[in-house]
C-alpha cells in the first residue's frame, strides 16, 4: 500500500474524530471565556476583594477547559482513568522541577485568603516600598511614587516583615521661627495653611507643634495626612502655603547664624 492510500485511510478513518475534537477544544474555550466574563460580573457586587474575584473567574475558566480537553480526548479513544494517574506521577517530577514557580504559587494563595495587604494600599517589605496595583498567584506589583513599577515574587513576600501603610500617608514637615516670634500665631498660621489645601485630610486631624530648640531658631513640626497619591504633590504646596502664610503674617523665618566674638583684640 503506497503512502498516499494509507494517508487517505488515515483521514477517512480519524479525520472526523480529529475534526471533532477541535471544535469541541475551540467551543470549550469559548464558552471557558464567555461563562468567565458571566461569573465576573455576577461576583463583582458579591466579592469587594479584586484578587479573589480574579482567582475565582481563572479557576472556573480552567476547570471548563480541563473538562472540555477531557471530553475531546475521549473522542480519540483515550482511556481517562490511566491517563489521570499518568498525570499524577508525572505531576510529582514537575513539582521538584518547578519548587520556585509552585512556592509562588502557594504564596499568592496565601496572600489573597489571609490579606496581609489590599489593592490601593501602601506597603513597605525588602527596603522596596510601592503602592500595590496587582496581586496575582505568582506576583505582587508595586508602583513607586514616580510611576516606576516593582514586581515582587509572591514566595519572597510571605514570612517577611511587612509594613502596611493603608491607603494615607502622614507628611513630616518642618519649618523654623524665630525665638522672638509669638508662638502661637505661628502655630496657627501653620494650620490655616494646611487645612486650606484640598489635599490634606481633615480625619487624621493634623499635627502642629515644636519640635526643636535649634541653635538659631524654634523647629515647628507640621504632620498633615494626604492621600497615596497626593503626597509629592501635597508636600510641596504645602511649604509654599506655609511660607507665604508667614510672610503676611510677618512671622520671621530665620537663617542660621552665628556670633563670633574676638578676645583681647587689638584696640
């Protein structure tokens, strides 16, 4: 029998099988994606947490695929049964093959159930500090202030100690006054200016008081709390506000300086 009659027994015999099951894998992919986007709009209201949301929608995708996959190998003839624990031997290999794809992965489970921190938060671990934008199973993604990202494997995060900063920020600001000035006015003058900027927020109260008895001048402290994403921003009108304040106030800020008297000077 030449090639060409056993490819054509070949087609003849499996060609529809093969037909079948990949429209059986691109329907099942299809209908993977579309009851996806089905249980993402029906958790949205029902689970506030984007990383467990997510998790749930790639976990029902994934199951419908597997299944289909499932269905389009029986169309072949493969037994499931022999084929499942082939799988699970194998499975134990790739598990020591791949310890640090699966430590990610067991960390970022262990990080969407216990929520050491949330999208939107503030946190600081590793001497990397970011906002969190995306926690997924093999990473978390920090965003600094300058917009610069930082992508953190989940496996590097769990067991280390975390700070958590929430979703504000309290500014340390300083300024000085002279030793002469009305304390009180200058104090006053400090919170006038910050409580009128838009990006200080009014719970948190603010802080304002001394903080120094400096060599030339008393150190005013002033800790207002802003938003994440307020904070470059907010610090630098704020020290303008709290300079121009003064200015109208009359309220000295001083420079430093120093007296330097000459001992059995000539004259």
């Amino acid at each position: 029998m030449s090639f060409k009659d056993v490819t054509l027994d070949l087609i003849i015999r499996y060609g529809f099988q093969v037909l079948g099951a990949f429209i059986i894998l691109f329907l099942g992919v299809l209908v993977a994606r579309w009851l996806g986007n089905v249980s993402d709009r029906w958790l949205e209201s029902r689970v506030k947490d984007p990383p467990m949301r997510l998790l749930m929608v790639r976990a029902i995708r994934i199951f419908v695929v597997l299944l289909t996959l499932l269905i389009a190998l029986d169309k072949f003839g493969f037994q499931i049964a022999p084929l499942v624990a082939a799988v699970g031997v194998a499975g134990v290999g790739v598990g020591f093959a791949f310890q640090g794809v699966l430590g990610n992965i067991v960390a970022g489970l262990s990080i969407i159930f216990t929520k050491p921190y949330r999208i939107g938060e503030y946190i600081e671990l590793l001497d990397i500090h970011g906002q969190v934008i995306a926690i997924e199973l093999f990473s978390t993604t920090l965003m600094h202030l300058d917009q610069s990202r930082v992508i953190i494997p989940n496996r590097k995060i769990v067991g280390e100690i975390l700070h958590n900063f929430g979703t504000i920020r309290q500014l340390n600001l300083t300024v000085g006054v002279a030793y002469r000035a009305d304390l009180r006015q200058a104090i006053t003058a400090a919170k006038e200016a910050i409580m009128g900027n838009s990006r200080v927020l009014k719970n948190p109260a603010p802080i304002v008081g001394i903080s120094e008895l400096a060599s030339s001048s008393i150190t005013l402290t002033v800790q207002p709390w802003v938003s994440i994403a307020d904070m470059i921003p907010a610090k630098a009108e704020l020290y303008q506000a709290i300079i121009e304040r003064f200015r109208s106030s009359n309220i000295e800020i001083p420079f430093p300086q120093a007296e330097v008297r000459l001992l059995n000077a000539p004259g």
